[in-house]
C-alpha cells in the first residue's frame, strides 16, 4: 500500500516535470521519496520480526 502511495507521487512528479509545473513537481519528488524511506524502514524493521 504505501509503496503503491510512492509510484504515484512518483509519476505525479514525472508528468508535472514534463509539463513544466516545478512546484507541484518539487513536492510530489519530496513526498515520494518521504514516503519511499517510510516504506524501507518498515520493510526492514517486518524482515526482522
């Protein structure tokens, strides 16, 4: 689920770049990568228990 959260803000960021709108773009770039390192923790912290 929250990977699936990251690929949209993920395209979300790629198409407003294509299209020339850097704020949206900026923050959408942000958020994924936010919400990718939430994924990674998580990931990490289930592989152990």
């Amino acid at each position: 689920m929250l990977l699936r959260w990251t690929l949209i803000f993920l395209v979300v960021a790629l198409v407003s770049g294509a299209l020339g709108l850097w704020g949206v773009s900026g923050t959408a770039a942000d958020i994924a990568k936010i919400l990718f390192f939430v994924f990674l923790v998580l990931w990490i912290i289930s592989f152990f228990f």
